[in-house]
C-alpha cells in the first residue's frame, strides 16, 4: 500500500458514500485527491468545496502516470478510466485497501460491523466524539443529519471510527483496535454463496488477524453472534444485550414510544444511568448499547455523553422524516432485508394508528431469490404496499424471482406491482394516497426518491 504524497489518489465512482468518505479523509490529511463519477451529487460537491478535482464523467485522458488508482466493487472491466490506468501500468486499489491505510495511521481505530446497524452506529458514535470536541476522524455509510457529512478529519486525530463493510469479504483486510459485532444473518447471496455459514468464516478470519489486545463487543441477543460466540477462544471479548441480564452491558427498563427510547445502564450488573435517544425501536436500544460500552471501555464520560446520545437525530436515510403535515406523513428508509423491514414496520405502527402505506423496491435478485420466504412475510404490518421494479445492483433480471412474481406470491391483502420509472411509479402511486396515510419508502436503491416526488404533490399551504 503506497503511502505517498508526492502521488494523487484518483477515485473512479467518487460519488459513492464510501468513496466519497476515503477521499475527504485523504484530502484533509494533505493528500492530492482526484476523481470522477457519471452525475454530479452532494458527494461531489462537498470535495470540490474542499478543492478535490472532480470530473463529472468517465474520461480516459483524466489518468496520470503519477496517480494510484481507486476502485470500489462497482467498477467495471470495461470503464475507460481503468482500462488506461492498466495501460499506463499505475497501481489499483480496492477502496478497502485506502480504508486500512488510512486506519493503520491513527492510534485508535474503532470498528462497527454487522449485518445490521453499523451505519448508524458509526454514525452516533462520531456525532457523539464531535459534541465532545474529541476530534474524531470518521468515514460512516450515509450523511449524519445534524453534521450533514458522512466523513470528516482532523491534522489532531487520534481516534479513528469507521463501518466495515462485510458485504464482499475485504473485512478480513482491517484491524481495529475496537470492534462491534452487532449481529450476523445471512444477506449478500451473490458473494456469500452459503449464506450465514460463510459469512461466521470469514468474521472468524477476521477475528483471528486481529491483534491479541483488540477488544471485541458483541450482541448477545442475535442468534448469529451466539454461535460465532461459541466458535472464537482466547479473545477479549465483551458482551451487551437488552435481554440478558448476564452480558457486561445490559439495558433494563426499557421504554420505547413514538418519540423516544429511554433505557437504565448497568455495566456488570451495577447500574449506572438512565440514557434516553430519539431513535426509536428495540434495535436502536441495542445500537445505542453498543455505542456507549466502545466509549465507556475506551475511557469517555458517560455523564458527558448522555446529552449527546439524547441530540443525535440519526442517519439519512435512516426512519428520515421527508415530509409531515395535515395531510400525509413520509418517511425514507434503507431497509432492504427481511429482518431490517420487519423491525421499520414494527416501529412505525409504534408511531401511528394511521393507514401504513409501504412503498417497496427490492434490492438485487440475488436477494430476492435467496430470502424469497422471508420478504413475502415481512410486511403484516401494513396496511398497503406497493411493490417497484427491482433494483438491480449489477445483478442479471432473474425470471422466476423479481418484483412482478413476488407480488403474484405474496398473500397481502393490498398488495399491487408498480413497473416504469420512479416518477410514473409515483404518479400511479399518489392516486392511492388517502388523508393521513403514513407513507414508507423501503429499499436501498433509488426509491427514495419516490418520496420526495410524492412530497412535491403534498408539501402545500
């Protein structure tokens, strides 16, 4: 791994979050940053105001002898500026590869990974360090609401949070000094071909590279994370739960409405503090557990972090409020597996009597496919939904499994397909709507922006 700055980092796809996170890093640590993306995005703006060299489209003649090259998964053979940086001979970088170099230069590297919650607990984790004033450097999967960025740094940095990404094994790359293991479920077919059982491998690869001081925190309360439990010896592990009270981190009085979680501490069984945070939900009471024993291990107050847990309003894309009024209410959220919708529905019927109209885009047919059973049970608690064209992510259009024979299948009272482009899907949609619908936007693909179309039809006077 070159670490050198008489060179320029160049990111193809740079408007990705990841990408878009590793490049801010490198820029504000003194690196000469370049790259290019086929639109112009909130990613890219915010690199060019830092003066990073964006260009808006693939070119070839943007490649220089002196660059080295940054790829993330997305990239194809066939992009031309890949195509000349092979010619020109210039060294190629996964974006995981300039994520472990960047680790590897701070005293303390702070993971979180699972197949659920890392985003927003890195993200709340790294809310909380800036309100301390504590100078985190931090690269998260999505935009902090209240900091609007997904990544920031420091010249003063010595602490260093980051989500690990699981979905494609380069996990086993990094070696944090603090790892949060949330929970483990089978997801990413395409690359995990027998699902939770090599998914449990490559975290034990994982764990095993680590060094012998690494402290590792995992979720008791997820069924993945007991057996990966059973599977690793001799590690410093320590444990947190909402259900057992034997964990080192347990939360017990837990209230959850519509506006709040609240929740007392106890750290071995001695009670410390009642915690109050505004995401709401069971799971966000296990995000926020595993947040508050990183920083209690690593040394921080937990008198001081208390209003900080209570401030953070959450993730973009995260149960994000697109628009409430007195007509309809519409909340964007990433959920794209079974067990992720479950636990939003849930939530929402926590927050309204009203009519649950769920808007889902299912996300790769390789997901689709494998979880098939799992998503045709997944959405009782709505009262309507909508089923968009799948996207694809790079997957090939699968006969048998997409969105036009899921909703053939799926046994919903009010279940309707909807084909053609977000804004005719959303058009067709907005004649459904009725006063007071409570309106979801599910999936990690591009259906977000289904609500805000619909919010231009109902954000009125």
């Amino acid at each position: 791994m070159e670490n050198n700055k008489t060179k320029s980092y160049h990111f193809i796809a740079i408007g990705g979050v990841g990408q878009s996170a590793l490049a801010k890093i490198l820029k504000i640590k003194g690196y000469d940053v370049s790259g290019s993306d086929i639109k112009e995005s909130k990613y890219t703006k915010e690199l060019e105001n830092l003066g990073v060299k964006i260009n808006i489209g693939h070119d070839k003649n943007v490649i220089k002898e002196n660059m080295i090259i940054v790829l993330s998964s997305a990239i194809k053979e066939d992009n031309v500026e890949l195509i000349r940086a092979k010619e020109l001979n210039l060294p190629l970088y996964h974006r995981s590869d300039i994520l472990k170099l960047i680790s590897d230069n701070y005293e303390c590297f702070v993971g979180f990974s699972g197949t659920h919650g890392k985003t927003t607990m890195t993200g709340l984790c790294s809310y909380i360090l800036e309100k301390l004033n504590a100078h985190p450097a931090y690269a998260a999967g999505g935009i902090i609401q209240e900091l609007e960025t997904n990544a920031n740094a420091y010249k003063e940095s010595e602490i260093f949070i980051a989500e690990l990404d699981e979905s494609d094994g380069t996990i086993v790359k990094y070696s944090p000094d603090y790892i949060v293991i949330n929970n483990l479920e089978a997801d990413h077919f395409d690359f995990y071909k027998k699902g939770e059982d090599d998914l449990i491998n490559t975290f034990k690869t994982f764990i095993n590279n680590l060094k012998p001081e690494a402290e590792i925190f995992i979720n008791l309360d997820d069924s993945g994370c007991q057996t990966f439990l059973n599977e690793i010896k001799n590690k410093n592990v320590i444990t947190y739960s909402i259900k057992d009270k034997n964990a080192d981190y347990y939360a017990d009085n837990i209230i959850l409405n519509s506006e709040y979680n609240s929740f007392d501490l106890y750290i071995k069984g001695i009670y410390k503090d009642n915690f109050k945070t505004l995401l709401t939900g069971a799971h966000n009471v296990s995000n926020a557990l595993s947040v508050l024993s990183v920083l209690n291990e690593k040394g921080f107050n937990l008198k001081e972090i208390k209003p900080y847990l209570y401030s953070f309003k959450g993730m973009k894309r995260r149960y994000e409020t697109v628009l409430k009024n007195d007509y309809v209410t519409i909340i964007d959220d990433y959920a794209h597996h079974p067990t992720e919708i479950k636990a939003l529905l849930k939530n929402a019927r926590k927050r309204t009597s009203n009519n649950i109209v769920a808007i889902f885009q299912p996300h790769r047919y390789t997901r689709l496919k494998a979880l098939w059973n799992d998503f045709l049970n997944s959405f009782e608690l709505a009262d309507e939904l909508f089923i968009l064209d799948t996207y694809p992510a790079g997957d090939k259009f699968n006969e048998e499994y997409n969105s036009k024979t899921f909703n053939d299948t799926i046994k919903h009272k009010c279940a309707k397909y909807i084909k053609g482009n977000m804004d005719d899907a959303a058009k067709e949609i907005s004649k459904y709507i009725k006063n007071n619908d409570y309106i979801l936007t599910i999936g990690a693909g591009d259906v977000t922006k289904a609500g805000y179309i619909l919010r231009g039809y109902y954000d009125k006077p």
